[in-house]
C-alpha cells in the first residue's frame, strides 16, 4: 500500500470474550463499510489470542466520520456489551513508509 505521505493509521488491539456471538459477521461487515467511507485507504488484520487491526485514513477528520458512523457506532457497542474483555486503540501519523516483495 502505498499512499501519499502522511497519512493516519488507527491501532485496533483488542482480547475477545469466549463467545463469538456474531463477531466475526459484524467484523466483515464493518471492514466492508469501512471501504465506503471517504478517507478510507486500507486495512490490515490479524488474530490469534490478541487481535490487531490497523486501519489506514487519509485525515484525522476521515477517522472521527468513521467512528460518528451510526452503524459503527452500533457495532462498537456491541463489542462492548458482548465481545471484547479489553480493547485499546491508538491513532498515529504514518510519515514514512517502505516495504520489500519477493
């Protein structure tokens, strides 16, 4: 992903309940809601006993829309109510990049 510099990314890291309840729908769902939005760049995922979800905004204000979202906000009372023991989120400035591809 490459993306004019710089842009934002929102930290997602979060420890799930023992009990998916729709969890893993509603996940999809908000990643394919997510696309929608204007600022929207990427995301990228991973899940094993910590989950970790990064997201990638073009601003700041693109971010706070995504979070006012009133179907996101459903969904982010949800995973209080029922799917998260703990969850942190942090929001930083990518102001460099690099990658390799073999």
């Amino acid at each position: 992903m490459k993306n004019k510099l710089p842009y934002y990314a929102v930290i997602f890291t979060s420890l799930l309940t023992e009990e998916d309840k729709g969890y893993a729908e509603m996940a999809d769902q908000m990643e394919n809601l997510a696309k929608s939005q204007p600022g929207y760049l990427g995301i990228e995922s991973a899940r094993e006993q910590v989950g970790i979800t990064v997201s990638y905004w073009e601003s700041m204000e693109s971010i706070a829309n995504w979070k006012a979202n009133t179907d996101h906000l459903f969904a982010q009372q949800k995973g209080i109510k029922d799917w998260y023991s703990w969850y942190k989120v942090r929001i930083c400035a990518v102001e460099r990049e690099y990658d390799f591809t073999k």
